[in-house]
C-alpha cells in the first residue's frame, strides 16, 4: 500500500486507487459521479475535487444530488439555495429533493436519524441509477473515528472498529450501485484548509457545534482529549482501522470456508450443528451470521448479539430460537437449519392424481413422471446418482397412482431392507428435518405406498431383472 500524501489531493487518490473506487467494468467505461452535496465544507471538497480533477480521472459525467430534510427552518432552505446557487455557477447538474423527515419518521415511528439516512439513500439510489452513477459521500476520517468511538461506547466486536467503510455496494431493482467515500483518509482540519487554499465557499450547519448528540459530543470533547495524549492520534486510529478491516476480512474467509465444509449435502439444506459447534467462537459467530444471510428470508435487521448467544446454545443442546416473528433457527437430528417459523395448518393433506407424462406439483416442486426401459433406466442412473430414489417397477403397479403428503400410521418396506418400518420412524432415521417431512412425497397405488420421494421404492414394486418398465419421476 503507498504512503498516504500530506494533502487532501494526495489522500483523495490513494483512496480511490487503494479502495479500487472508479475501476471501470468491461460492461460500463465511462464513469459517472453524483456527489451527494449537503452544501459543508466536507461536500463542497468533494465536489470541487472531482471538478478539477475530473479528466485525470476518467469521470464522463458529473453531477451533485441535495436533499432538504426541512429540519432547521430557515437553515435548510438557505442551503439548498447555496448548493443550486453553487451549482449553476460551476455548470454541474443538480438533483432537488424536499421531504419533511420529521413527519416521515412519525408516520414510519423512525427516529429523526434513521428516517433521515433512508430517504436520502432512496433518493440517491433513484438518481443514480437514472444516471448510472457511482454515488460519492464526503464522509472522513473524522467521521470514521467518531463512528468508532461510538461503537466501542456501545460495545462491539472487531467488525465495530472498521469504521465507516471506504466502499459499499447495494443492490436496488437489480442493479449494483457503488458507494464511494474519497475524503476517508482525510480529516476535517485538512479539508477546511484545503476550502481555505481554493476559495471553495461552504455553509454551516449550527447543530453541529451542540453537544446534545452522542456524536457531537465525541468530536468536541473526546477527540481534543485523545489528541492531547497524541496529536497524531488521527494516524493511530486510521491504522487501527485498516487492520481490524483485514483482519477481520481474513476471519469472515475462513467462517465461510468453515460453513461450506458443514453444509449437508443431502438435499435437505441447512449444516451440521456438531461441526459449527466446534469452531472457534470467533469463525461460529461469523458462520451463523452468515448462514442467516444466506437463509434470504430478509430478515429484519441483523441478528443481535442475544441472538447469536442462543443459536450457539441450540447447536451445543438442540431446539429452536426466533429470530423474528416469522423466521425461526433450528437444530433437530444434528442438522441446523434456518427456515419460516413452522405453523401446521388443520388441512394440510395434499393429493394428485399422477398421469403417466404430465408433471404434478407438491409442495412448490415439480415431479415429472416417465416411463424408460430397463437398459435406458441402467444408463441414466449411472448419471444421475439420485434417479434410483425417486423410480420404481411400472410392471407391478396396482390401479391408479397418485401423490400424497404423510398421514399418521404410514408403513412403508424399504426395497432391499426387508423390514417394514413407520414412516415417522424412518424420517427420523434418515435425520429429515421435521418441518420438511410433510413435504416428501409419497407414492401410493390401489394397494398402498409404493415410493417414498428422496428414500426410493417399496419391496413389491423393487426394479429387478424382469422389469420391462421403469417408472421415474423427475424433478425439474
């Protein structure tokens, strides 16, 4: 990594190139920028940055988005009337949006903050993608320290002394945008200075000079402290945040790496709790975090500290935790699994009619079933390794076929086991997670069950030397 320069230019572009901010893309060479300018010394950098610098830099388009959150009265219109002033005298186009946060957060029971992030973001996000633009943030290292700071007030782990992150990408109406922050190795005594240098004019919000938020607080009171005892501080704290992201980065690796290894492979989902039971509580938090993200239930916010504490309890013990009022973590027969709460209806027997050709569905699966001859069958199955589990002897067939869910007293005669068994008995012998069972299917004719889905075939339908037709039901 190159040293980073004394200077707001010289930290700006290493930035970029360190953080790999303005790459282009085989799909996309031209670059666009939208500035998200609040009208503040930080945002009035930024933007006069990329004005001057602009060419050197690939930018094709550049253009700037304000939103007035109507908070501060007079203040909030006297700056979106500085930053369309400021705009149209430099000649770059200005996206204007007003919205009165205060009654969106009531409506939404937000807090002012949040409320406030969102509508922004959501605005920033429409623009760019109407421009197809990398979207850039004047936040510094500055803010970064006293995003920190406020994370070890908290309390928090190696993943809250990261700061705020030089890039970030999101996904909206599937497209990926990029969030680029150019001034984070800066801080704010270099970019008032670097205003003062080139005459940039900016505005001031007055809230920023009271103490009655956490964060003002930080910056006014601690970091002056901290600065007393080093006045290189600002230097420690970017190095203690570089190297809590790598390592941090590294450990994220290895738990990924962890929980694909304990993954079950069965086709029945979720991993083994044994296996991320022993991992260092280090790798186990990050596998679980991980393996709720992967879950795509969209659950809301992140998994809490708690939350994690009583997942690792379950993978040592067994049972289930909520993590939300729909989405539920479970561990039964060694396999944890993360799924929809599990609410049995009173009728929630399935049954169709099969027809030999026409696919069926059960339970959001589709099941093809065909007949092949007995050379065919031999063919494929060396092929498809799981076909043997879901095909049976057409030749014994009784009347019609039909597909069922399970019912209470069903008995079924592995082919090749010799001993009939109830059905629960061997679900649970073939460690099939509980709130999958009534989604197997179950193959019965006029004499009963003849193929259980993903277990194979009954004794009296066993494919054998004289079978002519091999019935198989294909999943597509």
């Amino acid at each position: 990594m190159n040293e980073i320069g004394s200077n707001l230019v010289n930290k700006a572009y290493n930035a970029i190139e360190q953080e790999r901010m303005l790459d282009k893309t085989e799909k996309n060479e031209a670059v666009n920028v939208l500035v998200a300018l609040s009208g503040g010394a930080d945002s009035m950098a930024l933007l006069h940055f990329f004005i001057q610098h602009k060419d050197k830099l690939g930018i094709v388009k550049l253009s700037a988005a304000h939103i007035n959150h109507m908070l501060r009265d007079d203040e909030s219109e006297r700056d979106e009337n500085f930053v369309s002033e400021q705009c149209r005298a430099l000649g770059i186009p200005l996206y204007l949006k007003k919205t009165d946060v205060a009654r969106e957060a009531e409506l939404s029971g937000e807090g002012l903050e949040e409320a406030g992030r969102r509508i922004r973001y959501d605005f920033f996000y429409e623009i760019a993608l109407k421009t197809s633009s990398v979207i850039a943030t004047a936040h510094t290292l500055s803010d970064s320290i006293e995003t920190v700071l406020l994370n070890q007030a908290r309390g928090c782990g190696l993943k809250g002394l990261y700061g705020i992150p030089p890039v970030r990408e999101v996904t909206v109406d599937g497209k990926v945008l990029k969030i680029i922050r150019p001034l984070i190795y800066c801080t704010r005594a270099e970019i008032e200075e670097f205003c003062r240098e080139n005459g940039i004019g900016y505005v001031t919000d007055s809230t920023n000079s009271q103490t009655d938020f956490a964060r003002n607080r930080i910056r006014h009171l601690v970091v002056p402290n901290l600065k007393s005892i080093n006045p290189d501080a600002e230097s420690a704290f970017l190095r203690l945040m570089r190297h809590a992201r790598q390592d941090g980065e590294f450990l994220d690796t290895l738990a990924g790496e962890a929980l694909e290894k304990a993954a079950m492979k069965d086709g029945y989902g979720g991993y083994d709790a044994a296996a991320l039971n022993g991992l260092p509580p280090a790798l186990r938090s990050r596998a679980i975090i991980m393996a709720a993200k992967a879950a795509d239930f969209g659950l809301p916010g992140k998994l809490t500290g708690r939350h994690i504490e009583l997942i690792e309890n379950i993978l040592k013990d067994g049972g289930a935790v909520d993590l939300s009022c729909e989405i539920q973590a479970r561990v039964s027969q060694g396999r944890f699994i993360i799924n929809k709460t599990e609410r049995k209806a009173k009728n929630n027997y399935i049954k169709n009619d099969i027809e030999i050709g026409i696919s069926c569905a059960f339970y959001g699966k589709i099941y093809r079933p065909v007949i092949l001859s007995l050379d065919e069958f031999e063919k494929d199955k060396k092929i498809h390794k799981n076909l043997l589990k879901y095909a049976l002897n057409y030749d014994k067939i009784s009347g019609k076929l039909y597909m069922r869910s399970r019912q209470t007293g069903d008995v079924f005669t592995p082919a090749g086991r010799g001993v009939a068994k109830k059905l629960k008995k061997l679900f649970i012998e073939e460690k099939i997670p509980a709130h999958l069972r009534d989604q197997i299917p179950v193959v019965c004719d006029a004499q009963g069950i003849v193929l259980v889905g993903g277990i194979g075939c009954d004794e009296r339908v066993r494919i054998d030397s004289s079978c002519s037709r091999v019935l198989v039901f294909i999943q597509e």
